[in-house]
C-alpha cells in the first residue's frame, strides 16, 4: 500500500476505535487466517467478582484466614486477587500482617505470615505441585463450580487445603458475535488461558470455539503462536495481560484490549480502544480495504 493508503487507514482505524502504531499489522492483517484469543479480560470482561467461599469442614478461625486471605491478596496485582480483595473488604475483614510475598507465575501466590506460616493462594495446579491436600468433598464441590464456567482458587497453608473461592467473570455481550464473524470468514479462532481445564472448556463451549487450552503457562501461548507459524499460519494474537506479552510479541499481527494492562498495549502493534472484539474483524478488513485501496 502507499504511505497515503496507510495513513488513511490508520486514520479509519482511529474512527473505529481501533489504535493502529505501524503500517506493517495494516498491510498483513487481511492475511491473518488463525486468531488466538486470550480468555481472561479478553473474552470475558476481566472483571471478576466472588461468588461462594467453601471452607473445609469443621475449621475454625475462619475470620483470621480471612485476614490473611486478604492481606497476601492486596499484594497480588492478579484480577483475581483484586476480586477477593473486593469482596473481603466488603465484609469487612481487616488485613493480617504479611512478612513475605512472592507470585509464583502462572500458578498463584504464596506468602508467610510474621509468625512463620507459609501460605498458598492459587490454582489446582499450585496445590498439587506443593502437595497440599484437599478434602474429596471440597474438590468435588470445586469441581462443579468450574462446571458453571466459575474459576475456582485455593488458600491452603503447608498440609491442606483450607477453603475454596469461586469467582466469575462474565462473558462480554460482544465476544460471541465477534467470534462467529470471523469464523464464517474462515477464519479458525483459537482460546489459550492459564485458567483451568473445566473452565476453560465452559467458556470455549459458551462462545463456539473447538479450539482451547487451560492451564496454559505464559511462555506456552508464545509457543503456540510459533506452531502455528510452523504450520504455515499468519496468527493475529489478542490478549490483555503480561501473560500474553510474550505471544503477543511472536505473532504476526498483535492486538491488546485497550482496558487491559499497559505491558500488553507497549508489545502489541494494535490496540482495541473499547476492548470489544467486533473491533479484530473489522480491523482485517481494514487491512483488506487499504491494501486493494478501497477507500
Ligand atoms: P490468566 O490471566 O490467563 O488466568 P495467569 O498466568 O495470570 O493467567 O494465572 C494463572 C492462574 O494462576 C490463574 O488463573 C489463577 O488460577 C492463578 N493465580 C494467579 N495469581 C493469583 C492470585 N493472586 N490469587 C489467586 N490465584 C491466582
Ligand atoms: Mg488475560
């Protein structure tokens, strides 16, 4: 296209709500034949909120872990965290004194209180790799609320766990519609998330994608974006998190939500101002148009 064709479309782009930082995404974009879409905060609104918390039976002292649930949380930058973060506050749960914090990447929190007690905040995952046990009845509960698309995390001190909270995140109004679109243009749409199998699979089935793995570590999805490049792919990228950086980065044509973190919007060559996904089909065909030179 010519410097003049670009600079109208990153113009169009602009109109669209559709931030466009070099002419390189707008001459390849309408070649793009694999999206991977990130789940959380780009499906979904990012925005989760605490329904259930399940304590292990017969434990006691539920408030001060509470306070300690709380106090390793408001040290986590994780939507997830903020969550918890939110919904302890509202109950009015004052914060423990943390002596340690550390993230552990794709997995959790752990902390240690000023008296010397590790805890665990995170995934299935966490706790299996640090062999903390669950009560079967816990885990199946835990089990059924991933099945209503729920994200379930875990508190367990060093032995086992002590409650699980659910949280949800709401599918945005928009996904669906925007997936479907650029699926009849045969388009294949893939999802990657760090959340788990069970969610994973509830969401994907919500919003018509076959294509979906959980439990996905961050540098996994950039390996999956080379994969696909393997495969003779053209692979737009569109994620909102530091998490999806990495992909971002490997993909031919990038996209960050404009809602999401300012890491993923540095990396990435487009950027969704409203974070709404209608935005990723309308952004190929802005490609399409600038390079036929459809004005
Ligand atoms: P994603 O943003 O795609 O879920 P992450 O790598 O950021 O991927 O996180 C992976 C998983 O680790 C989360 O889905 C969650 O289960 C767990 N996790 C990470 N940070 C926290 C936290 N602060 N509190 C609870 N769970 C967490
Ligand atoms: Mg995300």
């Amino acid at each position: 296209a010519t410097p003049t064709a670009i600079m109208v479309g990153i113009g169009k782009g602009a109109e669209n709500n559709i931030l466009i930082k070099d002419a390189e995404s707008l001459e390849l974009g309408y070649k793009v034949n694999a999206v991977i879409l990130d789940k959380t905060g780009t499906i979904t609104e990012g925005k989760p909120l605490v329904t259930d918390i399940l304590w292990k039976d017969e434990l006691e002292n539920q408030n001060e872990y509470k306070e300690i649930l709380l106090a390793i949380e408001a040290h986590s930058e994780h939507p997830l965290a903020e969550a918890v973060v939110h919904h302890l506050k509202d109950e009015n749960i004052e914060k423990a004194e943390i002596a340690s914090f550390e993230s552990i990447t794709g997995m959790g929190v752990k902390a240690q209180t000023e008296k010397g007690s590790q805890y665990y905040v995170g995934n299935h995952k966490l706790m299996l790799e640090k062999n903390i046990q669950i009560d079967a009845s816990l885990m199946q509960t835990a089990e059924s609320l991933e099945e209503q698309a729920k994200t379930v995390i875990f508190l367990g001190n060093e032995k086992q766990v002590l409650a699980i909270l659910a949280i949800a995140d709401k599918i945005k109004e928009t996904s669906k519609k925007a997936i479907v679109t650029l699926q009849e243009r045969g388009i294949e749409v893939y999802m990657l998330t760090g959340d788990n199998y069970k969610t994973a699979s509830a969401v994907a089935n919500q919003v018509g994608i076959s294509n979906y793995k959980g439990e996905v570590m961050p540098s996994d999805k950039a390996a999956f974006v080379e994969k696909l490049q393997a495969d003779g792919k053209i692979v737009a990228m569109v994620g909102d998190g530091i998490n999806d950086s990495q992909a971002l980065a490997q993909a031919n044509v990038s996209i960050a939500m404009g809602k999401g973190s300012d890491i993923a919007m540095d990396v990435a060559k487009m950027t969704l101002i409203t974070s709404d996904l209608q935005s990723i089909p309308k952004a190929l065909e802005l490609s399409k148009r600038t390079v036929l030179g459809i004005r």
